[in-house]
C-alpha cells in the first residue's frame, strides 16, 4: 500500500508574510513615526445613537421605578439591543462625486 502524495513543496519552505503590526513595530523601533487609522473612529452620529441610547435606557429605569411596566422595558431593549450597539457599528457612508451628466449631476 502506498502512502499518498503530498501537494506540498517541501524543497522551497515559504516564510509567512509578516504582519501589519510587525511593520509598524519595526518603523517605531527606528525612530519612525507610526500612524494607525482608528479602529473606531466616532463621529456626530454615532455619539447622537449612544446619546439616544442611554437616553432611553435611563428614562425606562425611571418609569420602572415608577410602576410602569409597559413602556419600560420597550425602553430599555430599545436603548441597550438597538441604539447603543447601532451607534458604536455606524459607519458614514463616503460621499460620491457626481459625475457631469450623471442624475443629480450638473
């Protein structure tokens, strides 16, 4: 019985490619100034989302204090499932230039 073939070309190893962050590693080893895009970049919306998030979880603990238990805790899975999460994953959409003769365009 014969053992099957490897596809794999044992006479040449492959190094693996080195990561972003070994680059950026290296740079600030030498003195060099390293940039990173924020991961997270906030901008006016996303803080208005979390704002209405919280916004809403706040006011449905205060009517929860108060009896109500109806519109509260629509309040509160609004604010902390919907809002809060929405507001941190938004994301601006880049603006298209409009092209001359294009709809919209001049």
């Amino acid at each position: 019985m014969s053992s099957p073939r490897s596809t794999r070309d044992t006479r040449t190893p492959r190094r693996p490619a080195p990561a972003r962050g070994a680059q950026a590693a290296r740079m600030a080893l030498r003195g060099e100034s390293v940039r990173h895009e924020p991961f997270l970049a906030f901008g006016r919306t996303n803080w208005m989302l979390m704002g209405a998030g919280a916004l809403a979880a706040i006011l449905g603990y205060v009517l929860l204090s108060r009896g109500d238990i109806t519109l509260a805790p629509i309040l509160l899975v609004a604010g902390y499932c919907a809002l809060i999460p929405l507001g941190i994953v938004w994301r601006e959409r880049p603006k298209r230039e409009s092209k001359p003769g294009a709809p919209g365009g001049e």
